[in-house]
C-alpha cells in the first residue's frame, strides 16, 4: 500500500476510535441526567 493511504486509512481508524468514546460519554452524561430526578423526587418537598 501507498503511505498516504495507510496514513489515511490510520487517521480514519482513530478518528472513528475517537468519536465512538465521545459517543460513550455522551450516553452516559445523558443516562445519568435521566437518572437524577430519581433521586430528587424521592426526597422531601423544602417547607416554606
């Protein structure tokens, strides 16, 4: 193979690497946003 194409093919493969963890963390800040009113609505209403 030319070294443009195994450089390019490599940077592909690392910045397809690259957007699936930033995928990841976004799922998980998006779960754990859902999460969270779980435990706000568990708790006692503030008495005023």
């Amino acid at each position: 193979m030319n070294h443009v194409v195994l450089h390019d093919v490599r940077a592909g493969f690392f910045l397809m690497v690259s957007l699936a963890m930033l995928a990841f963390i976004c799922a998980v800040a998006a779960l754990s946003a859902v999460m969270r009113p779980v435990r706000w609505a568990e708790s006692k209403p503030a008495q005023f």
